[in-house]
C-alpha cells in the first residue's frame, strides 16, 4: 500500500537533512497519518493516530 502513495515533504523539515515526508491524501481518506525519513524513501514508515501527528507537528514547529 505505501508504493502507490504521495509523499510530500513536510513544510517543517530544515534543510539540515533532518526532513520527515507524509501521505497528505491517505491522511485524508483513511484518517491514518503515515509518516517516513525523506532520506529513506524505501524504509520503514509510522502509522500515527490525528492526534499523534499533530503533536510532532507542534513538536517540529517549536523545536525545529
């Protein structure tokens, strides 16, 4: 299933090579947020619940 997603990369990623990709469309559709290292696009990825994703969001908006 995560070969046919679009990962996009996350808006609060540096440009240090510390970036997080997610599947905005699956998020959408399923209510599952997928998340992955950009670096290793054929890695493993997280599953995390709405609220899960929206607390490494915050966590990247203030620490990153």
């Amino acid at each position: 299933m995560t070969d046919s997603l679009r990962w996009v990369k996350s808006s609060y990623s540096n440009n240090g090579g510390q970036c997080i990709e997610w599947a905005p469309e699956h998020a959408a559709a399923t209510g599952e947020f997928k998340v992955r290292d950009s670096k290793e696009p054929n890695g493993p990825h997280l599953t995390l619940t709405r609220g899960a994703f929206v607390g490494l969001v915050e966590f990247a908006r203030h620490h990153g």
